[in-house]
C-alpha cells in the first residue's frame, strides 16, 4: 500500500472523490466491456454493436455517460462516429482489472 501520511485529508477526500467518480461509471457491465474494446482500438458504433451485441439505445445511453464523464472521446468521419478511450488512468484501471479477473482465463 502506497505512503497516505504525507496526503492532507482534504487531498485525500479530493482523490477519493476523483476514484469513485471513476469506479462508478465502470460499474456497469455495458459500459465496462465497451470500454474494455476501446482499450484495443479506437471502434465505430456499429463495430461496437456487432462485437458486444449491445444495441441502440442502451448502447447510446451507455457512450453518453462515458462520453460526459470524460472517459471517452469521439471523432467524426462523414456519418460514422469513432469512440477511444480519453482518459489515460483508466486504461491502467482497465489493465489492472484485466490481471485481475482475466489473464488466467486467457
């Protein structure tokens, strides 16, 4: 466990707060996985659709809330919109998470 001794409680209750803002939005499953495939490339909607099996307009609702908490970013080329991920602490949580629960799997 890292050294907190150093950390005001003020900076410790501001860190906390940034954490579990994180962890809430990936405590769903939906919006975990997307992310989880974001992790590997940046992907369409459709391609999302198709490798996730998650449909409109659950799969809407979940890009916005990645979207508004600033996890993801988007880019446009012509009527398709790419998805990446946008917050580099949440790839290390991703691959944290990955060690965690998948690597034996694999």
């Amino acid at each position: 466990m890292p050294d907190t001794s150093e950390l005001s409680i003020e900076a410790m209750r501001q860190a906390a707060d940034g954490a579990t803002q994180m962890l809430r939005s990936l405590a769903h499953q939906d919006r975990l996985l997307l992310l989880c495939q974001l992790s590997q490339e940046e992907l369409c909607v459709s391609d999302l659709e198709d490798r996730l099996g998650i449909y409109q307009p659950s799969l809407s609702q979940q890009l916005g809330v990645l979207r508004r908490e600033g996890l993801v970013a988007t880019r446009r080329e012509g009527k398709k919109v790419y998805y990446r991920i946008a917050e580099p602490r949440v790839l290390q949580l991703l691959q944290t998470l990955y060690e965690l629960f998948c690597e034996e799997d694999a």
